[in-house]
C-alpha cells in the first residue's frame, strides 16, 4: 500500500509539474508567435527605403501576437542581420521599415520578437537605376475578338538598369515597376485590366526577375465591334524620392480582329 500511495503521489506532483510548466501567460505584450512571410520588394536602392506595390516606402509585413491573438506593439520586433555582411548593408527605422546603406546581393535577415525568431528572408541592396525601358517587344497586339477568350491578352515588360558611362548596363532585379492604364480605344473596348501572369489577380506594379518586370494587359471588348486600336501601359519607378530617368514610360499595344487565315 506504501508504494501504491506514494506512486499516486509523484504523479500528481508531476502532472502538476507539467500543468505548471504548460501555463501561458496572458501578458498582452509578450510574445508568442511571429509571423514574417515575405517582404514588400526583394531589393532596395543604397539610401533609400524598401518600397512596395505602390511604390511608396513600405513597412515590413511582420506581426508579433500574444496569447489572445492581439497584435503585439511594433516595439517588441526586431530585425537582424545573420552574417557581418548583411548586418552592414541595412539599417531599419520606424515601422519596421528597411533602409539600404551597402551594396550586397544577398542580404539575410531574420525577425525577432521575445525569445521568438522567424524563419530567413533575403534580399539585394543595390545602386541606384539610371534609367527605365522597354524589356521584350517581340509582341504587341492584341486579338481582342479572338474565339478563344482566354487569350485576348498580352504580356508586357519594362526594365531598369544600373550604367555609368560607356560599362555595361546592369538590371536590377528584386526593384518594382509600377504599370497603370493610361488610355485605350474605348469605341472597341468595354474595360482594360492589368493582372499578375501567374495569379490572374489585379495587380499596380511587378517585381523585376531575370531583369524584366512584366504585366498582363487583358481586353473586353465590347460585343460586335470592329476595327483597330491601341491600349497605351504606363511605367513608372522611383529611386530616392523621384522618378528613375524615364518615367513614365509608354507602352503601346496594338488592338486587332481576327481574321481567317487565307
């Protein structure tokens, strides 16, 4: 019996050991999960801000939460540096905002909030783009009566690129371009919208990978129409406060019928 009770004992004394140890604390400003997925661009200018999809300085979408899922203060977040080079090469002001200060093509960082850490994000810190242009123009028209009506659309690209003097340009991947409608036939077209390639969702800017940043320019035309016309895409980016060299920049499509091949 004497080493039944003692048995019935040390349990009780070590689930009250876990319950102890499993209690959360309902401080509003402590920690207990951080969430950092992705960052607003996958570069910055040297001396400039991250800027987002509206081209304006952006904050870095990282929340820290306490026990009742309440946002934790901005004040509780840290961003780091995990090696002597990225820790160089940014600086952060408030709100969470990252500031370019050195060149790196590859900067780690990670959140901290309390005793949490996130995963690894990275980004480049990069000079700032002298100019803006055309990527591929290897097509600019648009079937906008085409039977198949998942394919009244057109892709279209724009770049931006780092030169001095008579060197080689360099394009700037991880910045943003900003694209808007600017004009378009309206005898022929009901609306214009400017979508992400991958998702279909309506997009304001793309980020530039493989040096171009691009956008799909979809049609609706209205029913029983005929004749051409033109869609006119707008591109814009900012480095520093002020436009990049370029902006705005045009880019025109073209809006035919279809036709029977002969």
């Amino acid at each position: 019996m004497m080493s039944v009770a003692r048995g019935i004992c040390a349990a009780l004394l070590t689930g009250a050991a876990i319950a102890g140890c499993t209690e959360v604390s309902t401080d509003p400003q402590l920690p207990l999960s951080l969430q950092f997925d992705s960052l607003p661009a996958l570069a910055i200018v040297v001396g400039d801000t991250m800027r987002g999809g509206d081209l304006l300085p952006a904050r870095v979408s990282v929340n820290a939460f306490n026990s009742a899922g309440g946002v934790v203060a901005d004040t509780q977040i840290r961003l780091i540096g995990i090696d002597s080079l990225s820790v160089k090469s940014f600086s952060v002001i408030s709100g969470v905002r990252l500031v370019g200060t050195t060149e790196n093509s590859t900067v780690r960082i990670v959140t901290q909030a309390g005793a949490l850490q996130s995963q690894t994000q990275t980004f480049a810190v990069v000079p700032r783009p002298t100019g803006l242009g055309i990527g591929d123009t290897t097509t600019d028209s648009i079937v906008y009566d085409a039977v198949d009506t998942a394919s009244r659309f057109r892709d279209i690209t724009a770049t931006l690129f780092h030169q001095v003097g008579d060197s080689a340009a360099s394009f700037q991947n991880g910045l943003r371009i900003a694209f808007r409608v600017a004009s378009f036939s309206t005898a022929i077209l009901d609306s214009v919208r400017l979508v992400s390639p991958t998702s279909g969702r309506v997009i304001t800017s793309a980020l530039i990978a493989n040096g171009l940043a691009t956008i799909r320019v979809k049609a609706y035309p209205k029913p029983a129409v005929t004749g051409t016309g033109s869609i006119v895409v707008e591109a814009t980016a900012r480095a520093l406060g002020a436009p990049v060299p370029g902006s705005p920049l045009s880019l025109p499509v073209k809006l035919s019928p279809f036709t029977l091949p002969p």
